[in-house]
C-alpha cells in the first residue's frame, strides 16, 4: 500500500478552483475516483486488522499488568507482619464511641475486604471488647460483654422482636 499523493492526481490542476470539468474530464475523474475509492478499502482493511492486532496486544498486556499486581500483592509487607495490620485496624475502630454492628463501620468493615483481613480481623479479640447498639428509639444500649467473654447483656430492651434481635446480634459479635 501507498500514500496517494493529490499533487499526484493527473486532475491536481483543478483541485481546489472553479473549474467546471468537461464531459471527458468527468469521465476520466470517475474513473479515477474509483481507484481511489478501493485504494480506501485497501487501507480500511489493513487498519482493521491492525486494530484487532492492537485490540490482542492491548488484552494481553493488561493481563500481563493484573499478573504484575497480584505478585506484588503476595510480597507486600503487611501479609508477612500481620501485627502491623493489626494495629492498623485498631487504628480504624471509632474514637467517639464504641464499635457499632453496622456493616459500614470497623470493625465488621474490615471483615469485608478479603478472606486474610477476615481471618486476622476475627482473630484480634481486642477488636470485638466493646459493642455499641441504638434502639429503635434511638436509646444507646451498651453490652457489656461477661468476663468469660460467653454472652452479653442489652438493657432497657422495650420490645421484645428487638430485644431477640438484638440478642442474636450480640451473641454473634461475642
């Protein structure tokens, strides 16, 4: 495939003007447009196989680059030093109060990242020490848990489905 030049059609005189073609002149521009119309198709070929080509390489590549990052994930530091994340989540745990069993919220947040940060979550008991939980009347309730750290207690429960509600709850986070 060539470049097709205009300064190179037998026509480039009368490109571009005012010049109003004879009918021969006519006749032999239609004969030459259709040259140029599968020149066009020549290159419109050519570019969609270059394309699938780019598509091919553009997928592995990014294949290449998600490989790149899982093995950079299996040598991070934090997966060798987990008292490192651990306190990293301690640092997560809200300060103005205790933790809370909204999913949205550390504890029980840091449960929903990936299968490690569950199991390191779920095995740092100092995590799980304390428990916020709000009434439906907005009534903060604190538990308590046992010093055998077995079960808990919810006070001032005035209905009896959120009183079992809230003892599921409660037992499952002790």
């Amino acid at each position: 495939m060539s470049i097709v030049e205009v300064s190179e059609s037998p026509f480039a005189s009368m490109l571009g003007t005012n010049h109003i073609p004879l009918e021969d002149e006519i006749s032999a521009i239609q004969k030459h447009l259709v040259t140029l119309v599968a020149a066009t198709t020549t290159f419109d070929k050519g570019i969609g196989k270059l394309q699938k080509e780019l598509k091919t390489l553009q997928e592995a590549r990014d294949a290449l680059c998600h490989a790149i990052e899982l093995h950079k994930a299996l040598i991070s530091p934090l997966r060798r030093y987990p008292d490192i994340l651990q306190e990293i989540f301690h640092h997560c745990l809200p300060t103005a109060h205790d933790a809370t069993m909204n999913p949205w919220d550390a504890p029980l947040l840091l449960t929903h990242i990936c299968r490690d940060w569950r199991n390191l979550a779920l095995s740092t008991p100092s995590l799980w020490s304390t428990i916020l939980i709000c009434n439906r009347r907005t009534r903060q309730l604190k538990v308590l848990p046992r010093e055998d750290g077995l079960s808990g207690e919810c006070a001032h429960q005035r209905q009896r489905t959120s009183a079992k509600t809230c003892a599921a709850g409660v037992q499952e986070w002790l």
